[in-house]
C-alpha cells in the first residue's frame, strides 16, 4: 500500500512538472533571441496571420498595415501624404487628383506609379459587391492614370469621408501588380508584396511569422530590423512568455485582462501603456427575436445593464461606463442622448407591464414563453467570458434567464453576420471609421448590424438618413442628420454600451517608443526601437 | 468479509472520505455558507476570510460554496456515467462470456473496434456531433467506455461458467436468466465493486476534463473542472483560485482509486491466505 502511495505522489509531481513546463516547451530554438540582438522584436498575436490580401478582409490588419501603403495615412493632425505626395480636390469635390511619389518600388522590384496604383483600383472595383460598407463604392464614376505620375478618382457626388476611407489600412492599400491572379485579387493572390516598411519573409501558419525590415522602404527606415509575431491564443501564457523572455510585446484590445495590468502596474523589468478610448464595446439585441422585438424588453434589459459596476469590477476602472454607441469625443456625436441609467426596479416594472411574469423558477413568462435569451461571445477575447457571466447573474436577479455560448472569433464573427444571434458583443469600429463607416456598414451585412436591426420599424428610414449623411455637403444638415440616426438607434435601444475600450499594451521595459496609433488595429512598429 | 472490511484501513477511510463527500454533497443548501450564484464584482478575489472560507472567485463569488454545490454534478454526474458504463458492460460482458459462440463473436468484435479508438479523441468526436451538453457529455463517456468493461467481465464470467454450481442448474434446467442473475451476476460482484469504483474515479477526471475544455458543463453551474478552467484564465495574477477545485479534484480521484484497491483487498478471498 505504501509503495502504491509513494507512486501516486511522484505521479502528482510528474503531472505538476508537465503543466509548469507548457509555458516554454516547444521553443528553445528561439528562446532568447529578444535578449542578445536589439533590432529584432518578437511580438504576439491570438491567431494567425492568415490571408494578407490588402484588398479583402480576412487578414491581420497590424501585418497589412506593415506590408502595404496607401494613396494617404491618417494622423493624429489629419491627412497626410503616402504614396500620394499631394493632392487636390475639385470645388465641387467630386474629382480628386493625386499626384503619386515618384522612386516608389514594390520590394519586388516592380515600380509604384500610377499604373500600378490604377491596376490596384481596378481589382478592387471588380469586386465592388464585398465593399459595400464603403459609401464611395457607390459613388464611384472612375478612375484614371493620365501620366505615370498622377491618378484621378471621380465621384458622382461630392463625399466628405472620402480621403479617410482611402487611408484606412483596408481595402485602399497597394500591392504589387505581379501578385495579382488575372489583374484581379478577389479570389486571391500569389503573394504578398507591397510598398511597406516591412516584408514577409517567412511563416508557419498557427505558429509564427517573420517579417524583416525592407531595406528600399521610400520613407524613414524603422529601426527595429526583424519582426517575429508569435501565435498565442492564451492569455495565462501569452504573460508567461512574456515574463521569460520568450517575447518581447503584448498588444491589443483583446490580449490583456485587466487583472494582469494591474499585476505589473509597477513593475520596473515591464511596462504598461493604455491609449484613450478607442471604440464602444456594446452588445447588440436581435430585434428580429420574438422576444426582443419590443421595445420595452431592450429597453428594460438597458435599464439592468450596471455599467459602472462593470468598469470597476471587471476593468478596475481602465475602461470607463459607456452610455451611448458612440462616445462624445467621437465627430457629430456629442447630440446629448440621455443615458439609460442603472436602475433594476425600473427594469422588472417595466417588463412587468410587458406582460412578463415572474414564474415559480425565478424565470418570467409570458403566454407559457419563458424569457430565456442566448448571448454570444467571442472566446478569443479575454473578458467578454467574465462579462457574460457578470450579466447573467444580474439578469437572472430580474428574471431573465441567459444561456452564454462563446465561440472562437472566424465563427463568432460568422454568427453575427449571418444573424445567428438573440445578443451579441461587438466593438464600435473605433476611429478613424466612427461614425460615418460603422454607420455605413449597418445598411449591409457587415457585421452583426444589419441582421439586428432587421426588426425594426423605422429601419429603411435610419437607412436612408445614413446614406444621405454621407453624400451632404453641408455641415449642419450633415449634423442633423447623424442626430436623428444616432437618437433613433439610441431610442430603439438596440445597443447595449458598455464601455469605452480601449488599446493596451504590456512590453519589456527595454523597448521604447511603444504608442498606440490613430487606427486601432495598427500596430505602429515603426517607431519602436531598443534601448 | 464485514470483519476483513474493517481491518483494511485504506478501505474504511477512503469509503468514509467519499460518503462524508457525497452526504456534503447532499445537503450543500444547508452546509454551504453563501449562494454559489451570488455575485458581487466589487469584492473579487477575495482572501480567505470568514465570510468567504476560501476567498471568492473573478465574480466575487464564495467559492467554499461553489465548491460544496460543485459536489452534485462533479460525483453525481461521473456516478450516472460509472452505472450506465457498468450496466451496459456488465449485460455485454456477461452475455458474451456465458452464450460464447455467435453471440461472443459479434460482441467481442464490437469491443475490439471500440477499443482501438483513443477514448478522449472519440469522446471529443461524439460531443462535438452531438453538441455541447452535460446529456451528451455522460452519452459520449458512457457510449466510449462500455467496451472496456464488457471485456472485463466477460474474462470473469468465463471462470465461472463451467464450475459445478452452474452446470448443476443447467442440469436441472433451470433457465438462462436465472443461471446469469443468480450464479454469474453476484460471482462478479467482487470485480464489478473494483471496476465501479476505480471507473468514477476516471469518470471525474472526464467529465472534468471536458468542462475544463467547456464542452461539458456550462456556466453558471458550478462543476470543479469549469471552476478550474475560469481560475486558469488568472493563472499568473490569481494562482490561488487553481489550489481549491484543482486539490479537491486531486483528493477526490485518488480516493476512487484506493478505494478501488483496497477492495479488491478485502474482496478478494485469496489476499488473505497470504
């Protein structure tokens, strides 16, 4: 009997060794490395790369962004020159004339002139239908190269967000005309060749990629020489990792928890940065459900929604309360909505009056229905998990019963879009995309918008208020009109905000120059260096 | 065999370590000290205190008592699995082991393709077709693990079929239901008492294992493998959340396990002319 004792315990010992040696198994090749060289980074990601094709939408923007430029780059002060030097609009606005930078090469090789920029537009224009949350799609009249230096885009209207949708990180950025199958990219191509700071030199998909600093890049070269983005999908051991060395950065939205920022707030051998408030983290209500298509349940489920107890319970306060989709800092939205305030009294009242009453389970029920709801999450994010199981709880305190169902981001994301969903988390689009972009994308099927709002009444009207919001030349009547969509959308209470997110990052207290950029999927690398 | 029991100190502790589990089990609503449900997010991560015997989780939630009514679907569900197991295996094994011919033959060959399956990856397998639930969670187990059994029993159904006491009643023509549950099924009694127990022991570590995975129960209820799977997500900044379910998880299996041994001991009529 002792011997079989003695056994077990060296078994339990065994087991403990094999879970503390999960951390770093599988790496000692590359362990290290960040140590003894100090212009190679090696950063982290949940999921791979996957298909970096700049004119679609399934890749990882931070890597797109590194790869490829665009006509012009967003800044913090506005429109800057990219591959266009400069540019000059029409008075009427409609015509937009770019002339491009002359020494501009793809790092094949291949020169960056307007005919190369003209083939990219043609191969995005081919695949017209899968940019519908671009307003300027439908605009669009033409595009042209008169020299080999100057490229023209006109428009059927006058389009005020114009040179923002040509400076986001997709679809508007350029690759080499030799990647592209046919002269066209919608079905894919045969590399990955751009203009950017960087090249990929080398991946393994769901395990790493490598990318080295291009030694023709047209503008500053950054310093750090080689890029090695790993794939971690957890969390524990993405911080793991980072604490032996095995990377060097952590950053995103969803790559921390806020228990571990607050673990290494003081740290001196690691450093934290938060950015202000990118986007809203909301969830949205399926108006098409029979249960959540009246009104007074959304907005009863608005009323027993604790916003501030989410932000300091679950956020420690990093992530200020949300009382609207959109935040006051973002254009045209400071309206003065009147928030949904906390209050559960209010909310069983209210669903009370709807007719739902409470049963002997402690789950109301209305005509033998049960007020039973589904909420989706995404379970590659840290705290959406943690949050669900915060609202059910609080929802069950006023009868509502809550069934939560993660899945990983590709099939969450399916999910929203296909409308396979009776609530579901999603972001505000952050800047430079909100308003005008995420609003634009609610009148297709985009995200999980558009399915959601399928069951309301005034939905062709807060559609059309969207599209004419868009092409409006005019300050106030443009105003005016994100007013009335923003209060309309707020009154039929299909968003549930939350709280403002906003961008973190955990890294090695030798690497500076750590920001966070005007897109909140950029990872700016360029201007991070070793001390 | 009351006396042997009683000398076997292994047998008697962990039988009384897994009633005393199981009767806490029973009666959580009045043992546990707050509502497993209750959360309150301000106060998360609590140390242990009074109010809170083992601190509260990343919900604010006393997990003393998320791990008390984690007792039901942890026990009670890898019990239902070991009976279904069991029932299915012992009815196999022992129609195998006395009918042979045919009825042997189709039986066996199930078993054997039954067993060349990995039985985590087809346990996978079967809830990810079924989808995820507790019900499919205890079919898959049950449905992956009755091979094994059947086996077994079969090897001790055949030393028994062709002693005296069994022919004597074929002689006699008695019927063959009689001769399986009066002669067979309590011959077995011994192995099956074995084989029961060291099988909750794996059904917990399962069961377990696939809300660890959150395939098997889901949230809210409190079930250890779930509760270990949520302390992982604090892994570096709250590594105490893990020593609670994960220790109990530990103690419980190695309970089932001795128990299994120790009475195999005391039923085993040869261990003591040693």
């Amino acid at each position: 009997m002792k011997k079989r004792f003695v056994a077990a315990m060296l078994a339990g010992t065994m087991a403990f060794s094999m879970l503390a040696g999960c951390g770093t198994s599988g790496d000692t090749s590359s362990a290290g490395t960040s140590e003894n060289s100090n212009s190679e980074l090696v950063f982290v990601n949940y999921r791979d790369i996957r298909d970096l094709n700049p004119h679609l939408y399934a890749g990882e923007m931070y890597a797109q962004s590194m790869l490829y430029d665009t006509l012009v780059s967003i800044t913090d002060d506005g429109y800057e020159g990219c591959l266009a030097e400069s540019w000059e609009i029409s008075e009427d606005g409609k015509i937009y004339t770019f002339k491009i930078r002359e020494g501009v090469t793809f790092s094949d090789g291949e020169i960056c002139d307007a005919n190369a920029i003209l083939a990219n537009f043609n191969a995005i224009i081919a695949n017209k239908e899968r940019h519908t949350w671009l307003e300027m799609m439908n605009l669009l009249v033409g595009v042209s190269a008169p020299d080999d230096y100057t490229f023209v885009i006109e428009l059927s209207e006058a389009y005020y967000p114009m040179l923002t949708e040509l400076g986001c990180i997709r679809p508007f950025a350029m690759i080499s005309p030799n990647c592209m199958i046919d002269g066209e990219t919608k079905d894919g191509v045969n590399g990955y060749i751009g203009t950017g700071p960087y090249v990929l030199t080398d991946f393994v998909t769901d395990e790493y990629a490598v990318f080295e600093r291009n030694e023709n890049y047209w503008g500053e070269l950054p310093a750090i020489e080689k890029i090695t983005v790993k794939v971690i999908p957890d969390n524990q051991t993405r911080i793991m990792a980072l604490e032996s060395g095995e990377i060097d950065l952590i950053f995103g939205k969803n790559m921390l928890d806020a228990d571990a920022i607050s673990q290494y707030e003081n740290s001196d051998k690691f450093t934290v940065a938060l950015s202000d408030p990118t986007s809203t983290r909301h969830i949205v209500l399926n108006t098409t459900n029979d249960i959540l298509s009246d009104v007074t349940i959304r907005q009863a489920l608005q009323h027993a929604t604790d916003r501030t107890a989410i932000s300091e319970g679950i956020f420690y306060g990093l992530e200020q309360p949300a009382d609207t989709l959109y935040s006051k800092t973002v254009p045209y939205c400071d309206i003065g909505l009147e928030p949904y305030e906390y209050d559960s009294d209010k909310a069983s009242e209210m669903l009370e009056q709807a007719g739902w009453a409470m049963g002997k389970d402690g789950v109301r029920y209305k005509d033998g229905k049960k007020l039973e709801l589904e909420l989706l999450y995404n379970s590659d994010s840290v705290t959406e998990k943690t949050i669900s199981e915060y609202l059910q709880s609080e929802y069950a305190k006023i009868g509502i019963s809550i069934k939560i169902h993660g899945e990983e981001e590709q099939s969450y994301r399916d999910n929203m879009k296909a409308g396979n969903f009776d609530m579901v988390f999603n972001i505000s689009w952050g800047m430079p995309y909100d308003p005008q972009s995420s609003l634009s994308g609610m009148t297709a099927p985009v995200y999980g918008d558009y399915a959601a709002q399928q069951g309301l009444e005034d939905k062709a009207e807060i559609d059309k208020a969207i599209a004419e919001v868009l092409t409006t030349t005019d300050e106030t009547e443009r105003q005016e009109l994100y007013t009335f969509v923003l209060t309309r959308l707020h009154e039929d209470a299909v968003y549930i905000p939350l709280t403002y997110e906003c961008n973190k990052a955990l890294y090695t207290s030798d690497l500076e120059g750590v920001h966070f950029g005007t897109d909140q999927y950029d990872v700016p690398f360029a201007d991070m260096y070793f001390e | 065999m009351g006396k042997r029991f009683l000398q076997n100190k292994t047998a008697v502790i962990t039988v009384l370590i897994v009633l005393l589990v199981a009767l806490i089990g029973i009666f959580a609503p009045v043992i546990a000290p707050n509502d497993p449900y209750e959360t309150n997010i301000i106060n998360k991560f609590a140390d242990y205190s009074l109010e809170y015997p083992l601190g509260t989780d990343q919900l604010g939630r006393c997990v003393l008592s998320r791990m008390i009514y984690g007792i039901r679907p942890t026990l009670g569900l890898a019990i239902l699995t070991m009976l279904g197991t069991i029932g299915i295996g012992a009815i196999l094994g022992i129609m195998a082991g006395y009918f042979r011919g045919i009825v042997e033959e189709v039986i066996m060959r199930v078993v054997d393709v039954m067993l060349s399956f990995p039985s985590q990856i087809m346990v996978f397998a079967v809830v990810a077709l079924l989808g995820v639930s507790v019900q499919n969670v205890i079919i898959a187990n049950i449905f992956i693990k009755w091979a094994w059994y059947a086996r077994m029993i079969r090897t001790g159904v055949m030393q028994y079929r062709d002693r005296n006491f069994v022919q004597f009643s074929r002689c006699v023509g008695m019927p063959e239901r009689f001769i399986l549950f009066k002669h067979l099924l309590p011959s077995i009694t011994s192995d099956l008492a074995v084989l029961a127990s060291l099988d909750v022991g794996w059904a917990i570590i399962n069961i377990s294992t696939l809300s660890f995975l959150g395939l098997g129960v889901q949230a809210p209820t409190p079930e250890w493998g779930a509760m270990l799977n949520e302390a992982k997500e604090v892994l570096t900044s709250n590594p105490v959340q893990m020593i609670a379910p994960g220790i109990a998880i530990v103690a419980l299996v190695c309970c089932f396990n001795l128990m299994g041994d120790a009475l195999r001991d005391v039923l085993d009529p040869k261990e003591v002319k040693q």
